[in-house]
C-alpha cells in the first residue's frame, strides 16, 4: 500500500484514563525524547508556536 500525502498528516490515539474514561486524542508531533517534547509543550502553551506549526513538522517525517 502507498500513502500519499496531499496535506497534514492526520494521526489520533485513543487515551484511557484511570477512572474509565475514554479520550480521542490528536497527536500534534512526535519526539525522540522528553525533553523536546515538553520545551514543544511549553512553546504551544505560550503561543510562541501554533498546532499548525507543529503539525507542518509532523508531516515531514516519514510514517512510522
């Protein structure tokens, strides 16, 4: 099969919580380490970057 990308990426993860609750939840990135994760967190949560932004970063990486 041949993914062809016309746009962002789309990718979602389903998150159960302790009390049973289910999340849909959107993945923005995807990091080799906490630590860029989180500084990314921290930027998104300050405005210094949007989720377009780094959904733009996000589908430049290969498929996993």
């Amino acid at each position: 099969m041949e993914i062809i990308s016309k746009g962002l990426k789309k990718c979602y993860i389903m998150h159960s919580t302790t009390t049973g609750k289910y999340m849909i939840c959107k993945v923005l990135n995807e990091y080799d380490n906490k630590k860029e994760a989180d500084d990314d967190m921290v930027k998104l949560l300050t405005h210094e970057i949007s989720e377009k932004d780094l959904l733009k970063e996000f589908s430049k990486k290969p498929y996993f």
